[in-house]
RNA sequence: UGGGGUGUGGCCAAGCGGUAAGGCACUGGUUUUUGGUACCAGUAUUCAGGGGUUCGAAUCCCUUCACCCCAUCCA
C-alpha cells in the first residue's frame, strides 16, 4: 500500500470512512471518449482506482460522453485499454452517461417544477452578453419568467425534436449575479440534433458535463469525485445540482487536484493532435509521445508508469515533473527484469591478428546482482566490430576504453591490445588490428593484465544487422509552446546496427539492455525476423558523457526574483483615529493597532473586552491573533464565546494562573463549547507549574531518556533546546512555566 | 479588475505550534568484468517577501507579491 505519508485526498477518504460519512468507497475514473489517453489520464487512473482499492472500495470506468459531436467509440476502446494495461480492474462493466440520459432528463423536469430551472430562448450571443463580466454581474433572460407548464411543454418539444439546434436551451435558475461566473444561470441542456455513437438518434437534446456529471455520480453511488483543478470553480453547481434536488444521503463530493505536466513535452489533447495532424510523429503512438499507447510502443512498462505515478504525489499546486523522474521509474524497472546483450551501434572493425578459427563464449543474461537464470553462447571469431566510440587515438584524461596504450576486455571475452590503427584516404580510423591473451578469457583469467573496462563486441560473421530507433525528447523547451519548439533531432535512425545472434534467435525476452547503452525494446510492429526493429526506451545512466560535458551542464547561477512590495491602502478618518488612540493611549505596537482600526468587528470587540478588564495589550494581542481568525469563518453573532470571557482569559494569563499555551488551548476550548475559561481551568486543573523544583526533575528524566540529542545539543545543534522543552511540557499536559523550562534546560544543557 | 486556488532546495513533495520527512537530480566515496546496479556519505540556519503574536512559528494573525483557473450551447 501507501508509503508513511498520506495525500491530501486519502486524508479525507480516511476521516469520511471514519465520521461515518461514508461506509463504502466509490470513485470513479471519468474521461470524455474524445482522444487518446495520455500519462495525465494515468495519473488519475492510479490516483481513482488506487484510492479504491487501498480502502476495499471499487472504481467505476465511466465516458462521460455527453456531446455527440465529439466523441467516438474508437476512443473508448483506447481507454478501456489503458486502464488494463496499467493492471486496473473496472469489474464487469464499462459504465456510460449516455446510459442516464432518461433519468438525467427527469431530473430536469423536477427541477422544472421546482422552478428552479427554465427554457431559455437567447441567441448564443446573447447569452454570452448576458452573463456578464467577472467584474460586472450579469441581467437574467426576459424568457426566465416562463410559467412551469411552459417551461415543462417547451422542454418536452426539445427533446422531441421540434426545434432547430440553438433555438432553446435549459437553464438553472440561480444567480445571475453570482461572483462565480459558473453560477450565472448554467446550461443544463442545449438541442444537438446529431447521432450519438452509442444513444443513436434517439435524443435530440443531451445534458452539459455540469448536469449530466453530478448525476452520474450520484446515480453510481460514487462517494468521492475526483477531479482536476479546472473544476473548482464548477464545484458550486455540482452542489447545487443535487442539493437543489434534494438527493438522499449519502451523496458524492467533489473535490480536485492538480493534473500533471511533464517538461520537455505537452499534455494537452489539442496539442497532441495538433503534432498528430500537421505529421510531426508518425502517429498516436509514436514512441516520443506523452500517450500511453507512445509509452507501450516505446518500451515503457505499465508497472514503471504506476510508480511514476505513485512517486510524484497527489497535491494541489501545479507543478511541472522533471522527465528524469519518469526515466529513472523505467530504469529501475527493467534493471531487475530484463537479459543484457551486447550490440554494437555505430561499428569499427577490429581484426585480431592472433587468433585463428572460432569458439562460442557461454555467457548469463543477468548480471551478479539481478537474481535471474538465463545464458547463451555468443560466437566469437578472429574479425569483430566493436563500437566506434570505445576506441581513441588521442583519449582525454581518465578514459577507460582501448586506446593506443590501454587494452580493454571484450565483455564475456579476451582482453586485446591494439597494435595499428587503419585509416581512410580522408584520416577516418576503418579498422584496429589487434591481438588477444589466450590466458586472459573471462572467468579464467591468469593473464593478470589489469583493464579499466570491458566493452562490447559482435563477432563479424555471426552477428546480425538490426534497425534501431533512438529518441529523444520530443521539444528542445522545457515548457514548449507549440510545433516551432520541437526537438530537430528527436528521431535517430540507425539501419546498421550489429547485434549478437541469440537475441534474434532464441528471443529470450522483448525488452533488452543493450550493456552499456541502455534499455530497447522489440517494436511490436515493424519488427519482423527479416527486419528486426528495435526501440531505444531510455538510455543507461552516464556518468562518463556528464562528465565530458560538465562544462555545459554545471553552471547555471539563477538570479533571485526581486520582490515588489506594493501599496498599502491607506486608512480613512475613523480608522486613523483608532489607530492614534490604539498606539498612543493603549501602547499597542503598530501591526496590532493597524489590524484592530481596520477591522470593524475586531475593533468593537476588543473594546468590549477592554471595558471589562483594563490591560490593553494583553487582550488586543489574542483579539488580533485568536478571535480574528475565529472572525474569518463565521459572524461576531455566531460566536460561542463572549468578550467578557476573553477578557476573563487574559486575566489569568495576566496574573500568571496560566500560560500562554494553556490560554491558547482554552481559547480552542471557548470556540467550540462557549465554557467559561475559570470553569475550565478548575475542572481540568490547568494551573500553570512554575516551582523549579517541581519542574526539574522532569527534565532531568527527558536529559536521561534522550543522550543522542544531549550530544547534539552539546555539539553546537541549539535548535535542539525546542525539542526539550517540548518535551518537557508535553510531560505535564501543557502546565509548566515555558519560561521556566526554557532557562532550567539552558541551564543543565550547558 | 470580481471570485476561486496555489507558493517548502534544481524538480516533485511531507509537515498543520516543539530536531525542515522521502523520492528524482546533483557531488563525493565503496563494491563491480556494464563509466550500469547496489551501498555509504554530502547537499534548505530556512519554508514567496515584510511585519506581528509566542519561551518557541513553515505552521496562528496582518500585509504585500507571484503564478494558475473562471465570462464554450466543451469536458
């Protein structure tokens, strides 16, 4: 299951199965049948069908196809084939809005006679006049005075098919005011005489998402609907749909996270189209495409995708994912799965003078430390091609490949030497002639020649030529834009690649490591034993490449952002003259004066309290801090508590009764009870503890219990003294003095 | 500009008044016949900025700033 921390979205499932809110957990994975799925729609895959399965609930694989005009059975297969692979189960059914369309429609006609929604007969521009400006509210339609019976009789008419597309819509009737521009009167139902590919042309009207989608989760007994953050602002009517409604409890709640983004590449559908159409890839699944029918083409596995998925988390900032996320999950995945083999992409030959005829070298497909059987032969013979960039005339500092001087090991092989380098007419190095030690095969080295690497190798005559296709990110921005930030260079082609025989022979698995190259996969539908294709998934870690590189990658000094400070609005006559009098006459210090002149409420307040107990700064301290926040959620009416008893909780604090800790626990105590705080400090017995004598003992039990954090404090960490005191006053339920504490562990900790 | 959201290292992300989790990336080191893997170590005096409350603030209060979403008969 989960690792330590929750998201925010299992906190809540855990506090509804809790509350009783809930018995069962119901999500629902919703996507429109209009486009191909991508690693975003994975993310909510895991994140709904995850959900469900961690708290024994089931997920509901739901189109939510309600425009006709869109959608396509094509894409529904697509999706029902995404949620398989990524190993999901929907149970044995696929569920569709479409489906609702006859009780979605009654739904309408209650609403209807609730008068609470009406036909609205505007043209499309006048309604978008109509509804106003996020600045300016927006003026309701002359035809929302319909009578119920018209509004009924119209609506019937739609449905039948008596008018044209456009000539009359379903509203709800709530606010054409209303500060959410969603609330202004939605759309409940517009006329759309097309063929829907599953409803036919039964219905000539179908329901908007924000109609049809409350209800189908309503209908479905969903518990949780989850959603991205586009939606919050439609969170108002999806509860005033099934309020207004009056739908028996339990009913669903929605509630939103943030969709993925992955740099280097697009996530949208329109873009992703857009590339599709102008012929950019070479298809929905073109392996450089965020689409999980690209991943799968490409290599990706379905499990390193779930963890991608488990690994980025689930929160409410939008954020862009590094890839490098992304390509370490495949890495790790394949690491422990797949046989290595050796290929040769870009092939130098290499003619080993002393060596005659030809053996078959038996070699693991697994390295030491992956727990798999597996072995082949790999033919090896006086003429083999290894790859051109494990050899250099001229090495860099601390390259460990063949050079002039340095021999190398064949991996599962010899050691050789070079002996001359061959060249074309225009200097390009064609061949290497070179020897091997017969002492020095692997496994029964006694030739005691030390290598600082083992490369790989094909033996000419045996190996076999292979496509491979090598991609890289799809843009060359981080945050591309659209089609002039692609990538140039993000398909390489290489026909003449060399593998060794048993990978097309024996076909020991599709995927493979390429040893020292990195992980490729079988294309799935070029490859044919004629042709082999094979696709690169992601390249092994390089710590050599960043190395010969660091120039480029290492420097990158950020400048800080400057930040502007803006402008305060300045206080009127009244507020000036609270202020003066806050500062001057009371003492306050100016932050507290400034909150208390501004604010009416808390203003009123504190002088209320002030009447009954004379220490200004003491109770303009808790009224700023504690009853402002009380104030932010709920009318001076609403609250359980008084001014008198506020002014009562200073008193104590004043005296010193009690501390300021335990004056905060029973402010909490206050807002929710409305008790009084005298009362509760006799029940509870809070009287504060400030006898060092009586504190000391406590803390010598804390200094006893805890040596490691003693040595660390000792050691210079100081920030350590809040951990004793801490503890110290968790030790006796918040009474000790802090002060107290503070000075007596300072003291013992010197 | 009205409303709704969000700001924690290079990238994600925990934390909800008492020692700034974890992953990726990065940097060293050990192991290694993959410059892979694994393992060990290092990396935020500080949580968008500024004030305030408190013995103690990423967490509470005030304020400023930045970014995202909303004016489709799309979802």
């Amino acid at each position: 299951m989960m690792s330590e921390s929750k998201d925010f979205l299992r906190t809540i499932v855990e506090e509804d199965l809790k509350s009783g809110k809930n018995r069962e957990i119901i999500t629902r994975f919703p996507p429109e049948p209009n486009g191909f799925p991508h690693i975003g729609h994975a993310k909510s895959i895991c994140i709904n069908f995850g959900i469900a399965s961690d708290y024994q609930g089931h997920c509901n694989l739901r189109m939510d196809d309600t425009n006709p005009t869109k959608e396509d059975t094509k894409y529904v297969e697509a999706l029902k084939d995404a949620v398989q692979w990524l190993g999901f189960d929907w149970g044995n059914k696929v569920y569709f809005t479409s489906d609702y369309f006859p009780k979605i429609y009654d739904y309408a006609k209650e609403l209807i006679k609730m008068d609470k929604a009406y036909v609205d007969s505007l043209t499309e521009e006048e309604i978008r006049e109509y509804r106003g400006t996020v600045t300016e509210s927006g003026k309701r339609s002359k035809y929302a005075k319909r009578t119920i019976q018209e509004n009924l009789d119209l609506f019937e008419r739609m449905k039948k098919g008596e008018f044209k597309d456009g000539e009359h819509v379903l509203r709800a009737r709530i606010d054409m005011s209303a500060a959410n521009m969603k609330m202004r009167d939605p759309l409940l139902y517009r006329i759309r005489h097309a063929h829907h590919f599953r409803a036919g042309d039964e219905w000539s009207i179908y329901p908007m998402y924000d109609f049809a989608h409350c209800l189908s989760d309503y209908i479905e007994g969903i518990s949780h609907s989850i959603c991205t953050l586009e939606f919050e602002n439609n969170r108002d009517i999806y509860n005033w749909v099934l309020d207004t409604l009056g739908l028996e409890l339990p009913r669903p709640y929605q509630y939103e996270f943030a969709r993925l983004n992955i740099n280097y590449t697009v996530m949208s559908k329109r873009k992703l189209l857009e590339l599709v159409n102008s012929g950019q890839v070479s298809g929905w699944d073109d392996p450089r495409l965020p689409t999980l029918a690209g991943y799968r083409r490409r290599g990706y596995t379905p499990e390193s995708i779930v963890n991608f998925c488990d690994q980025i988390g689930i929160a409410k900032a939008n954020s862009m994912v590094d890839v490098s996320q992304l390509e370490f999950c495949i890495r790790d995945d394949l690491n422990k799965k797949v046989p290595r083999v050796l290929c040769v992409l870009d092939p130098l030959k290499v003619t080993i003078e002393n060596y005659e005829g030809s053996e078959e070298i038996d070699a693991s497909y697994y390295p030491h430390d992956v727990p798999k059987e597996g072995n082949r032969a790999i033919p090896f013979s006086r003429e083999i091609y290894i790859e051109s960039d494990d050899f250099m005339e001229n090495p860099p500092k601390g390259y460990y490949r063949l050079t002039l001087e340095q021999p190398v090991r064949l991996r599962h092989g010899y050691i050789i030497t070079c002996k001359e380098v061959i060249k074309d007419a225009d200097g390009n190095i064609i061949e290497i002639k070179a020897t091997y030690n017969p002492e020095s095969k692997s496994g029964s080295d006694s030739s005691g020649i030390k290598v600082k690497s083992a490369i790989q190798w094909v033996s000419a005559a045996a190996a076999k030529t292979i496509e491979v296709r090598l991609y890289d990110r799809l843009f060359k921005d981080e945050a591309p834009e659209g089609i002039e930030d692609i990538n140039p260079d993000s398909l390489q082609v290489i026909k003449n690649a060399l593998i060794e025989p048993a990978v097309i022979t024996e076909k020991p698995d599709e995927r493979f490591q390429f040893e020292r190259q990195g992980y490729f996969y079988a294309d799935p539908i070029d490859y044919t034993d004629e042709k082999p294709v094979f696709n690169k998934i992601v390249g092994l870690k390089d710590s050599w490449a960043k190395k010969t590189k660091a120039t480029e990658n290492a420097p990158k000094v950020q400048a800080k952002k400057v930040h502007i400070d803006g402008e305060v609005t300045a206080m009127n006559e009244a507020q000036k003259v609270l202020f003066d009098k806050y500062t001057g006459e009371f003492g306050l210090n100016s932050e507290v004066a400034n909150t208390l002149a501004r604010d009416e409420d808390l203003s009123s307040f504190y002088e209320a309290s002030l009447s009954v107990l004379n220490s200004p700064v003491g109770l303009a301290n808790i009224v700023t801090n504690e009853v402002a926040r009380e104030l932010k959620q709920m009318q001076v009416s609403e609250l359980k508590f008084t001014a008198k008893q506020i002014a009562e909780l200073v008193k104590m604090v004043d005296d010193e009764t009690i501390s300021n800790k335990i004056a905060k626990q029973l402010f909490e105590e206050m807002v929710k009870t409305g008790e009084n705080p005298t009362q509760i400090v006799e029940e509870k017995g809070l009287v504060q503890i400030s006898d060092p004598a009586k504190i000391e003992p406590i803390i010598d039990e804390i200094i006893a219990k805890n040596p490691d954090n003693v040595a660390k404090f000792k050691a210079g960490n100081t920030k350590l003294l809040g951990f004793f005191v801490g503890q110290a006053l968790k030790a006796t339920g918040g009474k000790a003095n802090p002060k107290v504490v503070n000075s007596l562990v300072a003291d013992k900790l010197k």
